[in-house]
C-alpha cells in the first residue's frame, strides 16, 4: 500500500511484531520508478509490434502492386515473359537458392567455354530475355546460353527478385523505425514511396556477375530474407 503525505510517499510495511512502519521514501520511489518503466516498455514494445505488423502488410501490399504492374506492362508489350518480379512468390529465391544458382550459372557457362573472368553484366528486357549489357568477348554465347535452357533464364529472374525484396523489405524495416521516432505517418510513406521506386529503378538494372557471384546492387548489408519476405512466401 502506497501513503502520500505532504510530498513524501511511504510504502506500508508490515514488521515481525504485526506493526505496520513506514519505510524510507527512497526505496519507495525507486519502487514506484520500476512499476513506471515497467509500463513505459510494455507501451512501447506494444507500440513496436504494431509497427512491425503494420510495415509487413505494406510490405505485402507493395510486392502485390508491383507484380500487378509488371503482368500489366508484359500484357501492354504482348509479351507472356514474366518480368523481374512477377515470379509467383512460392518461387521466390533465399540466399542459398542464389548461391546454388551462381554455381549452376558458372558451370554452364564454363562449359560453353566462355570467359567468366571478366565481369558479366546481365539484365532482362522487355521480352522478358536475359541479355548482356555493354560489350563482353562472350556476350553472343552468353545471351544464347539462357536462350536455350528457359530454367537458366529463370533462376536469374529469382535471383534479382531476392536481391530487390530483401532491400525492399529493409526499407519497410526503415519506414516502421521512422514512425517509432516520431515521424508522422504521412511523412514516412512519402519517403517509403520514393525508396521504393528508386529500389525498383536500381533493380531494373540487372546484375553483375564477378568472380562467380553476384553483385548485391543495393550492398551487402549482411542480411538475409526478413521474416516480411518470408511471411509473403507463405
């Protein structure tokens, strides 16, 4: 039981003898200190979940409106090629599909006796083909190669899906820690707006494969798929 009086706070307490005696005000303020942090890091770890779930589902939202904008644009060009993410996300890649991939890549390619020494840049275009982008002694073999295996072409299409969906969910990651801060929402999502364009522009651009693996064209942050990707798989 808590007492204030005149400004001091006392906490009853019962000694051997059945008395109740007051105790020192300090031990009762680091107390009540406790009981006050307690909430405040219950309100806020509530208030970091929400967060979380809420930058998931836009998340979500926002891998949905870019596969429906890819299948619109593939329509548009009549093409029937699946662009660089409309891949349905059950065939979505994780780090050791692209790793596995980028050694089946370099063994087909080692066995058409292409160079892999110097750097391959690889994109799709509006055909939904993977071409070589800029000049390479090999670039003929190379864009024949995933011509001829449509498994080939495909991989590399999920392995820039990995690469685009992994930074995407980091920004949404981003968005949740600004709202955490005390950005408005309205502000957050004009930025979360912006980065994701310019994510979605950057991954248009292909990737490069050197020494064997590809380029993280976002950086290699050091992180996997986040459970926001992984809950989109499922």
């Amino acid at each position: 039981m808590i007492i204030s009086k005149l400004g001091q706070e006392y906490t009853a307490v019962r000694s051997q003898s059945g008395q109740v005696l007051p105790q020192s005000g300090s031990d009762n303020v680091s107390s009540a200190t406790k009981n006050a942090d307690h909430v405040t890091i219950s309100t806020q770890s509530a208030s970091q979940e929400a967060s979380a779930l809420k930058a998931q589902e836009k998340y979500t939202e926002a891998i949905g409106l870019i596969n429906q904008r890819s299948a619109a644009n593939a329509a548009h060009e009549g093409s029937s090629a699946e662009g660089l993410v409309s891949l349905p996300p059950l065939e979505f890649f994780d780090k050791d599909d692209v790793e596995a991939y980028e050694e089946q890549l370099m063994s087909v390619l080692a066995a058409r006796g292409i160079d892999t020494s110097i750097p391959i840049d690889l994109t799709t275009n509006s055909q939904g083909k993977v071409v070589v982008v800029g000049d390479h002694p090999d670039k003929a073999a190379i864009e024949q190669a995933f011509e001829d295996d449509m498994d080939l072409r495909n991989g590399f299409v999920q392995s820039a899906n990995y690469f685009l969906f992994k930074e995407m969910a980091t920004l949404h990651q981003q968005w949740s820690q600004k709202i955490e801060s005390g950005v408005t929402e309205e502000v957050a999502n004009l930025w979360l707006i912006n980065a994701v364009q310019d994510s979605v522009s950057k991954s248009s651009g292909g990737l490069r494969l050197d020494n064997g693996s590809f380029n993280d064209p976002f950086g290699d942050k050091g992180g996997t798929i986040s459970k926001a990707i992984k809950a989109y798989q499922g």
